[in-house]
C-alpha cells in the first residue's frame, strides 16, 4: 500500500492540498484579472474580488471543516496514546483542540467577509485564525515531546517544533506592521509612505500560513490507523465531531459504521 493510502493519512494529506490550492489558485485567478499586484499581496488581497473572491471563499470553508476533521483525529489519536503509555494531560490535548476550532472557525470568518466589504469582522477573523493557530502548533509541539518516545520520533518532534517557532515569530510582524498600513487599495506603489510596513506584514502573514501547511503535513506518520466495521466505539459527545468527519469525506461513510482503531502499539523511538 502507497504511504499516502494507509489509515487516515488523507486528512492531512487533504488539508495540506486544499489550503495550499486555496491561496495559490486565488493568487492566480487575482493576477490574471489584475486584480493584484505580482510581489507579496495579502493573502486576503487574492480573494477580495470577484471572481477569485468566490474561489477563495469556497475553498477556504473547506480547507477549515478540513481542518477541523484533522484537529480531532489528532486529539483521539492523543487521547488513544495516552491510555497506553501516558505522558499528555488530558487537559493539555483537550486546550490544544479547541484553540484549533477557534482557529478553523477565524477562517471562516476571512473567507465569508471579505476585507473590502465588512473589513473589521474580516480583520478579527484573521487574528483569531493566526493567533490560535500559532498557539495550536506551539501545543501540539508541547505535546509531542511530552508523549516521546511513543507517537512520533525526536526528530519529528524538532521539525514540529520547528514550524512553530517560525509560525511564532513571523505572527508579530504580520500584526504588528498590519496596524501601520493605512492604504486600503489592493493595488501599491513604491512611494507610499506605508509600503515597507505593507510588505513585512504580507510576507510575515505568507510565512505563517505556509508554516500551519508544512505542520499539518507531519501528521502524516501518526495518521496510520485503520477502518474496522460493524460497531462504532464512539462516546455520543464524539458523534458531532463522527458527523463532520464523516460528512466532509465521503457519502457513502453515511451508508455504514465505521470503528476508528488507533495503533494498540507505538513504536519506542528512543
């Protein structure tokens, strides 16, 4: 079986495509009605206005119900290890899991208000989305090395580690230098006085997102559970999450029940 068929290994695998699709089909659709400029928009600039406003907002509601599927494996993957061979808070996993819903539910915002129409929910949703999502990747980071050696390797925990140190420090510049920017046109020039301030933000802001892209794409080795049927082993507070999961990847998963068996043995990467 090819590594990225094996258990869920979809789920992130499905995030990462669609939110890296989402921006760079946006950017391109904007660039080719002239609706931006060529070096370093704002991500939210590519899907300001029609028609890559309706690409953008499309795509970027499915990449956060995406996300939040993933979100939740990854919580019952933790919560799974843990009763094996503990390490993680319970409390800790269950933080890290909902700050990601708050962070899924900020790209709902940006994609439903775009920043030309209703630009101060967009601009809220937008901080909501980086700033909960830089605390999930730091989380989750904390968690990984908590659960070492089971769950991942150390070298897997560095990497993770990684993304959220550069998702960290670029979030900063990205607000920082956004509060600066008083030009609200998606079109600049060189000689605006707030043209320095516009680029660090939207190159911080570009910096960021590809980091929760690279993150999630490290999902992948712990994604390798397995589909069993007949029963369904879920708690009734799971089944609206089972319902999301479900009716964001395939039809037929209404059609039958499905058991999610984690890996009953981790791997000692010490």
């Amino acid at each position: 079986m090819l590594w990225f068929m094996e258990g869920i290994c979809f789920l992130p695998i499905s995030l990462v495509i669609m939110s890296s699709s989402t921006f760079i089909v946006s950017y391109l659709i904007a660039l080719f009605e002239h609706d931006v400029d060529v070096i370093f928009p704002y991500i939210s600039d590519t899907g300001a206005e029609p028609p890559e406003s309706c690409v953008f907002g499309l795509m970027t509601v499915i990449t956060a119900f995406a996300g939040m599927a993933t979100m939740y494996a990854r919580y019952k993957f933790v919560e799974k290890l843990n009763e094996k061979a503990g390490g993680v808070p319970p409390a800790l996993n269950q933080a890290a899991f909902w700050i990601g819903m708050l962070s899924c539910l900020g790209m709902c915002f940006v994609a439903t208000f775009q920043e030309t129409t209703i630009t101060a929910v967009h601009d809220a949703g937008a901080i909501l989305f980086f700033v909960s999502g830089v605390l999930y990747t730091i989380l989750q980071s904390i968690i990984s090395y908590k659960a070492f050696p089971y769950g991942c390797s150390l070298a897997l925990c560095r990497v993770r580690t990684g993304m959220a140190t550069i998702a960290f420090l670029a979030v900063f510049p990205t607000v920082v230098c956004a509060i600066f920017v008083t030009q609200t046109t998606l079109h600049r020039k060189t000689e605006d006085e707030d043209n320095v301030f516009h680029l660090v933000s939207a190159v911080s802001e570009w910096i960021v997102a590809f980091s929760f892209i690279l993150f999630f794409f490290t999902y992948i080795h712990d994604f390798k559970v397995s589909f069993q049927s007949p029963l369904c082993h879920c708690g009734e507070n799971d089944f609206p999450f089972l319902l999301l999961y479900l009716s964001y990847f395939s039809l037929s998963c209404f059609l039958q029940k499905f058991t999610l068996k984690l890996r009953t043995q981790f791997v000692d990467y010490s």
